[in-house]
C-alpha cells in the first residue's frame, strides 16, 4: 500500500541507515504524519487514514495520539481507531468542530500533519469478562470500535448500542456489526433503530433481564454520565473513556485534571478510561467549558483569515 501510494503521488524520498524498513519498503523517518488516505463518512465527519510506523508498533485500544495540523497550531488528541504495524498507518476519525479539526480538512491525500505523537493515555481495561455491553455515541462509535473488537477477540460476548442524532450522522455501523454479536441501533429522531438515546436502550436490556459483567461507553460526557447512571448497582465494571480537554497531553500542564473517587488524576496519563462510577462528571462537563471564549475567538480568527 506504501509503494502504492508512493507511486501516485510521485514524491521522491531518500533513505538514510537511520530509517525502519518496515515491509521490504524503505520508509522515510520524515514522512510520518502523512496524510494516506481520507474520507468523508458523513456531514462534517471524516476518517483519515495516517502514515505513523512508530506509533502503529505500540499501538492498544483505548489510547490516543496527539497532532498538530501546523506549526502554530495546537496539540488535539484523538482516539486511534485503527491500525497496522506492519505497514505502518493508524486510522482516525474525527469531527469537525472548531479551529484545528476545520484545519485538518483542508489538508489531503499527500499533505503531511506538522506533528504526530502517541501513543498516549493507557490502554483499555478489556479482557475476559464473559458478557459485555459496549456503547458509543456519535464520534465516539469509531473511538469504541477497538475496544469492541478486542473484547470479541478476546472471546466475550459483545453486545454493542451505538447511537447518533440522526441516522445521516451515524458512522461505523457496518464495523460495529462485526466485531458484535448483537448490535443495537438508536438515534435522537428516530429516524434509524429505536427512537431515544443508547441510555434508554441499555435500561431496556436491564429491564428485560439482561445480565452483563462489564461496560465501556465513548461519546458525549451526558451520555457516558447516563449510562453510568443506568448501569449502577446492575453492572459491576463499567469503564468511560473520558474526553477532557488536552493542552500538553503529557501530564506537564493539568488541563485535563478530573476528579476520580476523590483524587485529581490526568485523563492524558491516568487514562483515558476511567470507571465510571468514580468519576465527578459535573465537574467534568463544567471543565468541557472552560476555553469556550478561546475557541470561539479562535474560529472567528481562521474565518476570518479565510475571507482575506
Ligand atoms: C482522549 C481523547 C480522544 C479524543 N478522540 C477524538 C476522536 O477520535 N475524534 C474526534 O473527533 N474527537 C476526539 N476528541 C476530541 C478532540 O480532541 C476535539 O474535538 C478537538 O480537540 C477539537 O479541536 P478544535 O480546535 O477543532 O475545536 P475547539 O475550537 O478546540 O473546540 C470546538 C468545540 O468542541 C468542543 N471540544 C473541544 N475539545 C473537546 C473534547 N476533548 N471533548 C468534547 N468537546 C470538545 C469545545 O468545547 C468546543 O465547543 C478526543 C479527545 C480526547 C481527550
Ligand atoms: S493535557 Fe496536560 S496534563 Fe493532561
């Protein structure tokens, strides 16, 4: 796939003794974060597939990568969704939302990020639990998708709830399918699966009798909050990958502080996951708030900048 894409896009790469021979192709140290492959799943949602060797080697569900778009821009985290430590790329899927994630649509097939690094955050708790209920929210269907196929692999019994406003936002599904032995669709509107939040889909379950031995949740904090909630007291492991905000990423700044059973621990080095019951999601969705004047300035700025 490398010489592949090498031969599309002609570009020439020296090699140096420094550089990994990854798949009898020599591969340029200078070449990771370059951008392999992008797609645009739905609305404003895309998948990009990067060339990261070193990062694709050391790889586990659950953890995170950092990249910058430029040189002035910031360090954002995203979840790897996939990868090859063979040939050497990892998969994101992201959102676009504000400056940076504006950004990384405008660059393509060829353009290489200014910065990648990771992976970062530990790895998810999976493991042989028996029955299991996975569940993700919008962007955060593709984030628990590793999570997922590890627990398949790893022989459990997975049952998945993925859920999106509507069904023209909802990605991943045909994935999240094969990596689950029962998968269960909602959405806000209705307008695919069951009407209502992927929380009211798991009461159901645990209504209708349903035992699990453990659960993870990726989305949106109110969500993972939810379903915490609803899991309580019926499903004793239940893990939330958290989304705080990132500044370092390397636990030097404390930005992503969030108060887990009474101790102040960093989400970038003390998790991503969390169990969810310890977790003080209020404080939580009060920290999500706190640079929204930033960015907000931010955005305007590259908008700004665009009109010139
Ligand atoms: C461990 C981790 C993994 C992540 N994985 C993914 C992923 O796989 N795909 C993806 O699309 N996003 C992911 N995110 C969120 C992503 O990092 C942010 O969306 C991104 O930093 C936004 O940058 P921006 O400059 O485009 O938007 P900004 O201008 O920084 O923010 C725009 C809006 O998005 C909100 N926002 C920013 N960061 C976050 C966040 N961390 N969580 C919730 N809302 C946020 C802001 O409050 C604001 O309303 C992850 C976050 C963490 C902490
Ligand atoms: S992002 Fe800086 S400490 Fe976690």
């Amino acid at each position: 796939m490398i010489e592949d894409f090498l031969k599309m896009h002609g570009k020439c790469y020296y090699s140096t003794t420094a550089n990994p021979c990854i798949g009898g192709t020599v591969l340029d140290i200078a070449r990771e974060g370059t951008i392999l492959e992008k797609e645009e799943l739905t609305t404003n949602i895309y998948e990009m597939k990067l060339y990261a060797p070193k990062i694709a080697r050391a790889a586990h569900a659950g953890q995170f990568m950092l990249l910058m778009v430029d040189e002035k821009g910031e360090r954002v985290p995203m979840t790897m969704v996939d990868w090859d430590s063979t040939q050497g790329w990892i998969d994101i899927v992201y959102q676009e939302v504000g400056t940076t994630t504006i950004k990384l649509t405008g660059h393509g097939v060829g353009d290489r990020l200014f910065y990648v690094a990771g992976p970062l955050g530990k790895p998810s708790r999976v493991g042989k639990f028996g029955r299991v209920v996975v569940i993700g929210g919008g962007v955060g269907v593709p984030a628990v998708y590793p999570i997922a196929r590890t627990l398949k692999l790893q022989g459990n019994y997975v049952v998945s709830i993925i859920g999106a406003k509507t069904s023209n936002a909802l990605v991943y599904e045909e994935k999240m399918k094969e990596v689950s032995d029962e998968l269960i669709v909602t959405t806000d509107d209705g307008s695919r699966g069951l009407k209502g939040f992927t929380s009211d889909a798991l009461r159901g379950l645990l209504l209708n009798g349903q035992e699990f031995n453990a659960m993870w949740s990726v989305g949106p904090t109110l969500m993972m909050k939810a379903c915490s909630d609803v899991a309580a007291g019926k499903i004793p492991n239940s893990f939330a990958s958290l989304n705080s905000l990132m500044v370092c990423g390397v636990g030097m700044c404390g930005a992503c502080r969030v108060t887990v059973k009474d101790k102040i621990l960093l989400t970038c080095v003390d998790g991503p996951e969390f169990i969810s019951y310890d977790v003080n999601w209020k404080e939580l969705a009060i920290r999500l708030k706190s640079y929204m004047r930033e960015e907000t300035v931010s955005l305007e700025m590259l908008r700004g900048a665009d009109k010139l």
